[in-house]
C-alpha cells in the first residue's frame, strides 16, 4: 500500500511540474512577444524617418556660438524596432559623422539612446522618457576629455511637424545646466 501511494504521489508530482512549466512556457511566450513587438513607441519614432538638412549651433562660449551645416539620414531598423540616425557634415574645419540609435525598451518602458562620432572614441548612452506627446527627454553621462571625468547631460527630442524636429543638448558645467548644442532638422 506504501509503495502505491508513493507511486501515486510522484505521478501526481510529475503531471502538475508538466503542468507548470507549461504555465511558465506560456507566461514566457507572452513575455517575449510583448517585449519584442513594436508598438506605439516604436511608431513615434518611425515619423522621424527620412532625409534632413541639419542647422547647428554649438556654444563653448554662451556669447559665441558657432554654426554649421549637415545632413541627417533616419531609418527605422530591426522590423521597426529601432531609429538609426546617421549624421554628416563639416564640425570646426575637419568632416563629421555620426552614428546613433533611438530605441523603445518595451520591458522596462524606457527610451533608450546610444550615440557615436568621429570626434571622439566614447560611446553615450542616454535614457529618458516623453514629455507630452512631442518632446522626448534622455538623460546620461558623457566623459569630458580635458578632465577624464563623467558630466551629466540632458537631451531633448521635439516632433515640430511632419517635416521638422529639434535636437537639444544640455550639459552640467560648474553646477549648472548649459545649453551646449541645438540642431534643426528639416525633411529634405
């Protein structure tokens, strides 16, 4: 009798573990395909998608900016997953390139963005969130070269119109946030 209720008790056992991983499989599944099907986040960024003319304005110097012209090619990668941004143009008499990824992170609900250019070795990272319907906020860390140390910075992402956005970006400098960078996109 001992040996058939034990008997009985592990087939039990063994049917509800099937059971339960079917349940965690299902659970899984669920999971992933809500992480990795693009939604409204991702389609957001998609009315980016195009080619622009880019007008820049740098400030080292608040009573100095400096001005140049570039363009700016957005396309949507991964199946809609991502906006790749690559950038050219003149920057202070040498070629400029620029390559950066705009992303929905659908598990942890937050907008990530990496950047990387020809000015420099260092890759940003930045992460933030909407503001409104319009205006994307990414906040982050860059390293300053002349020190070696981190600064933080804020960008800004604002959908004008169809046709036209603006890129702003702030910096920390001795305990107060500066304007650093703006630069106005316009759909060729």
């Amino acid at each position: 009798m001992m040996k058939k209720t034990l008997l009985l008790l592990a087939v039990v056992a063994l049917f509800a573990s099937q059971n339960l991983i079917a349940q965690d499989s299902a659970a899984m599944m669920k999971a992933w395909t809500a992480y990795m099907t693009p939604g409204p986040e991702q389609q957001k960024l998609a009315l980016l998608e195009g080619d622009f003319t880019c007008d820049m304005t740098f400030w080292d110097n608040p009573d100095k900016p400096m001005k140049n012209t570039g363009n700016c090619t957005n396309k949507m990668i991964m199946g809609g997953r991502y906006l790749e941004s690559r950038y050219s143009g003149n920057m202070m008499g040498t070629q400029f390139e620029g390559l950066g990824t705009l992303g929905f992170d659908n598990a942890i609900k937050t907008f990530i963005d990496t950047w990387i250019d020809n000015m420099g070795t260092g890759i940003t990272v930045l992460e933030g969130h909407m503001i409104g319907a319009d205006i994307l906020e990414l906040k982050g860390q860059v390293v300053d070269p002349m020190t070696g140390r981190r600064r933080n910075v804020r960008q800004t992402l604002k959908w004008v119109d169809a046709n036209h956005h603006t890129l702003e970006m702030f910096h920390e400098m001795n305990g107060k946030e500066v304007k650093t960078m703006q630069i106005n996109l316009t759909r060729k």
